[in-house]
C-alpha cells in the first residue's frame, strides 16, 4: 500500500462503543469486530489524511520507530482492506 494513499471507511462501517462490553468496535453490515488500543487508534486515525501522515503521527504520538508502526498499519489496513472494512483512495 503506497504511503500516498488515503485509507477511509466507507459508507456503512463506522466506529462505535459497545456500551455492554467497553470496549470500542469497528461496524460493518452484518458484521463487528472487536478494537484493541493498536486498531482502535489506528481507525481514529482515518480522517482524511494520507497513510504516510497517519504513521508519522502515530509514531510521533507513540514515540515508537517508525518502520514497526508503518508495519503495524498497513498490515492491519490491509487485512480491513482485504475484508471490504476500509477503502483507499488517490489524494
């Protein structure tokens, strides 16, 4: 995935609380999937910014390398991507 992408959650998938459980989940239709802290500051991430920005930031916020963190997203990305969970788009 091109670090000039800007990676999105499309039209009916959000972001939402489970209020029984506490936890925050990422929605699709007919289907949920449970958020560690790693996926669910990741998806808060998806606000329109490129996916080189988002791993900036994130590596910043984190104070982690940068390598590990571009790999922690995009492999997390990707397996969204692959499930129809996040889209991609050309800046």
């Amino acid at each position: 995935m091109a670090e000039d992408t800007v990676p999105y959650l499309p039209r009916g998938v959000r972001l939402a609380q489970d209020r029984v459980r506490g936890m925050r989940v990422l929605q699709a239709p007919e289907r949920a999937m449970q958020l560690d802290p790693v996926g669910e500051a990741i998806l808060s991430a998806l606000d329109g910014r490129r996916l080189g920005q988002i791993i900036e930031a994130l590596a910043a916020e984190y104070a982690a390398p940068r390598d590990q963190i571009a790999g922690d997203v995009t492999g997390f990305l990707q397996s969204l991507i692959d499930r129809r969970m996040v889209f991609v788009r050309l800046p």
